[in-house]
C-alpha cells in the first residue's frame, strides 16, 4: 500500500509537467489531463482510505527512502497517514477535481501554465499532509507558496492584485522563519525530527525549551491560520485571487495551519501548552468576535466570507488547545466542514462574478427571482457556515464547545456569544443577495446556474449532507490518532 501512497502523491506532480508542455491552445485536451490527473489521486487516496485500519493509532502505509536527503539535517523522505492526515488527504483530493471540473468552460491566459499551477499546488498540498519527517513537511509547506503566489499575481481579479500578492508572500515568509527557527533547535536537541521519534521519544524537552518552540510554532502556524491580528493577508488574497484560487486557500491551505499545530505544538510541548493558553484564548475569542463584525461591515462578498474563515479557524484553534478528545476531534471536523461550505459559498460567488463582473453587494438583490436553484444552493451553504445543526460545522462547534467547556467556561461562553454574531452576518448577506428588489439599474440579465456548475454544487452539497448526518465518516478515521494524541500528550504532562 506504501507504492499506492506514493502514487497518489506522484501523480498531480507528473500531471502538471505533462500539462505544461502541452500546446497552450488546446484547452480541452488541458483540461482532461488535468481533470484525469486528479480524479486518479482522488481514487488512489479512496484506496488508501478502503484499506485504511480505522483501530491502529500508529502511522501506516509508510514510504521511506533508506538513505538521508540531507545527512547533515537528518532529513529523510518518510512518507505515511494516520487518522489525522487521512481526513486531510481525503479533502484534498475531493476538493481539487472540483476545482479543474470548475474551469472548464473558462478562457484563461495562459491555461496550461495555469492549470499546471495547481497540479503543483495539489502535489505540495498532499505532500505536507504525508510528510513524517517534519523538515520534509517543511519543504512542502513552502513549496504551496510558489504556486499560490503567481495564481494570485497573474491571474487576480483586479489591480489591487500585486498588493494581496506581496501580502501573502511576506506573512507566510514571516510565519515560516518561525517555524524553521524552531525546527533547527529541534534538530539541535533530538539529532532528528521524524514524527516517529518526536511522538514516540520517553525524553520529553526541558520546559524552557518547550517555551520557546511553543511560541516559535504557535507564531509559525498563526499566520497559516490565520489568527487575529496576523490575519490582514487573507481577505486581501481572497478578493484578488481567482474562484479556484480562493477556493484552495479557503478549503485546504488555512487547514495547513492546523494541521501543523495537531503535529508540532501539542505533542511536542504539552507543558508550555498550559503556559501560553490565556494568551492564546485571548487572541482566538478577540478574533472571533472582532473579524464576525468586521464582516457586518463589508460590502465586497468574498471578504464577508474570507472574514468569517478567519472567525471559523480561531474557533478550530480554541478546540486544538482545549487538549481532549472532544475539543481536537471537533476541530478536525470544523475544518472539513468549514472547508465544504467555503468551496461552496467561494464558487457560488465565482459565479456571479464571471457573469457580471461584480462582487459588490449594492449592486445584487432579488436574485431568488431570476436565480432559484442558485438561490437554493446560497441558502444551504449560509445554513453551513453559521452552523445549523444536520450540517457539518454545527457537529464541529459543538464539540469544540463542549471541549473547551472543561478547560474554560468563560471562553465556552465568548464562543458561543460569537455563533450568534455569525447567524447575523450570515442571514445578512443571504437576505441581501437572495431577497429585496432586483436592482435593475445596475444588472439586466441574469441566467441561473448551468449543468457543469450545477454538478459541483451538487456533489459538494451531498458531501456535506452526508458527514452533517452520519458525522462517524470522519469521526472514525481521526479517533485512535486523537486518543493516541491525548496519551502522549498526558505523558509529556507528567513527565
């Protein structure tokens, strides 16, 4: 099964050299290597999750090259899932055949640079999630930002489209010489940072060392997030970056952020955890409460939405430091379903935008009118993102919130204060877009969704129908991980 494993992290990357090479003006032949390149990792990683043991806490399918990458470094290519990175690659091979079924009927400059752009992103991606060597997840981690950068520079929406480039580019970078900082000191103290060894190590660090990476990987990991107040980067990425684009760092890339938090901060220092945890409260409800009004206020749609991403992560972020079982399964179930509903919300206003090249609120209204099935599918995609319970997001929070509840009820009771500022903001938007007269005078023809937009919408609505209903789907595959996690965790306490 480790050859499977290693298929399915090959194949986008050898999509997109194929694509790149392919004649610029052929798009449909573009389009199906692209779409076929995907659908075949999206079933490599089915078969991995098939042959999946659902009961083994421990890493599985592994790939491993015997001799060191980097001797110098003790980086080694170690591939491997477990329950955590399982959900994850899952995800991420469902969200990207989304993505290349969604250009379809696009005219893109430049098409098989662009596609193969995100063949390469969807190789990093998998490969940060497979990675258990942690200055291998590293490198993947970094090797996302090249594509992302030159999606969101070339092929922006507006002129504002370098700024939201240059933003990206210089928090990711401040957030990633935390991150390596704190891996080289790793590296100093254990002569190697494979996750095996840093789990499974019956040597915990000193405690002031534990400070120390814990605030270095915390910082690291906030900015990927994000976390108030490093999220200025990312309702600027959002409205430059095209659907597709907004899409991925909505769905799969803040997960990265924690993602590594679930592989760094907490096994690896579960002492400094206690120390850093008002602070790190503080900051995650001030971001909550702060960016969901923030979202009242804007007129631009995908700043709405990118503005309650960064309110949804802080709650993940609440749940991963709340340290049990509840509160960690919960922010794994958070961030699929946040990513289920963002793909969802960031295509539907993809689609108003190729159509009247607009993302201004004032402009929209009416539109269940002349619109009804997108209307449909807005209404139960808002219902997602404020957490109406049958949805995925609701089963997430509530977890969350009872986790954190044994931790802290004063910040239980901030996050759910901040749930009931998310359905305001939420049915504000929906009953701004959706209902009121058609404003005529700005817009005169209007076509609902077509067949091929149709068909994403609806294998995203069935999927987040069906974990919002049978959540043990996910709950299941991270289960023995989080419990493993929580021992481990626990031992390092004492110890």
């Amino acid at each position: 099964m480790s050859n499977i494993l290693y298929l399915a992290l090959c194949t986008p990357l050898v999509g997109g050299f194929i694509v790149i090479f392919l004649p610029k003006n052929d798009f449909y032949l573009i389009r199906d290597v692209s779409f076929t390149a995907s659908l075949l990792t999206f079933l490599w990683c089915l078969t991995l999750w098939v042959k999946f043991d659902y009961i083994n806490s421990n890493f599985q399918f592994v790939y491993f090259s015997r001799e060191y990458l980097l001797k110098e470094f003790y980086l080694q290519f170690l591939l491997g899932v477990d329950g955590f990175s399982m959900v994850f690659i899952l995800l991420t091979s469902f969200i990207f055949p989304l993505c290349f079924w969604s250009i379809y009927n696009k005219d893109i400059v430049f098409f098989n640079v662009y596609v193969s752009f995100f063949l390469f992103l969807e190789f990093s991606v998998l490969g940060t999630f497979l990675s258990l060597d942690l200055l291998l997840f590293f490198i993947f981690f970094e090797i996302i930002l090249i594509p992302m950068i030159f999606i969101i520079g070339i092929w922006g929406s507006t002129l504002r489209k370098i700024r939201a480039m240059y933003l990206f580019l210089i928090y990711t970078a401040f957030g990633s010489a935390f991150i390596l900082f704190a891996i080289f000191l790793l590296i100093l103290d254990k002569q190697s940072v494979n996750f095996y060894y840093l789990f499974y190590s019956t040597m915990p660090l000193a405690k002031d060392k534990q400070i120390l990476l814990c605030f270095l990987f915390f910082i690291g990991f906030s900015v990927k997030i994000p976390i108030f107040p490093l999220h200025i980067w990312l309702p600027e990425a959002h409205v430059e970056a095209p659907t597709e684009g907004s899409i991925i760092l909505a769905s799969l890339l803040l997960k990265l952020g924690g993602y590594g938090l679930l592989r760094t901060s907490l096994p690896i220092c579960p002492n400094a955890n206690f120390f850093f945890l008002p602070i790190i409260y503080t900051f995650c409800l001030f971001g909550i409460i702060f960016c969901s009004f923030i979202a009242l206020r804007q007129n631009d749609l995908k700043k709405i939405i990118a503005y309650s991403s960064v309110a949804h992560m802080n709650i993940v972020v609440l749940g991963i430091f709340s340290m049990n079982i509840q509160g960690i399964q919960g922010s794994v179930f958070l961030m699929v379903g946040h990513a289920l509903a963002s793909t969802g919300l960031f295509f539907l206003i993809g689609c108003l935008y190729d159509r009247h090249k607009n993302r201004l609120l004032n402009y929209y209204g009416g539109l269940v009118q002349s619109m009804p099935i997108f209307s449909s599918f807005f209404f139960f995609f808002t219902l997602c993102n404020f957490s109406f319970p049958g949805t995925p997001n609701f089963i997430g929070e509530i977890l969350i919130l009872v986790g954190v509840f044994e931790i802290n009820t004063f910040a239980m009771f901030w996050a759910t204060i901040s749930s009931v500022i998310t359905v305001t903001y939420s049915i504000w938007l929906f009953n701004r877009l959706v209902f009121g007269t058609m404003r005529l005078n700005y817009i005169k023809y209007f076509t609902d969704v077509q067949l091929w937009e149709f068909e994403i919408l609806f294998y995203t609505t069935v999927s987040a129908i069906v974990i919002g209903l049978q959540p043990n789907y996910v709950l299941d595959i991270s289960n023995f991980s989080c419990l493993h996690l929580i021992q481990f965790y626990n031992f390092g306490c004492i110890a």
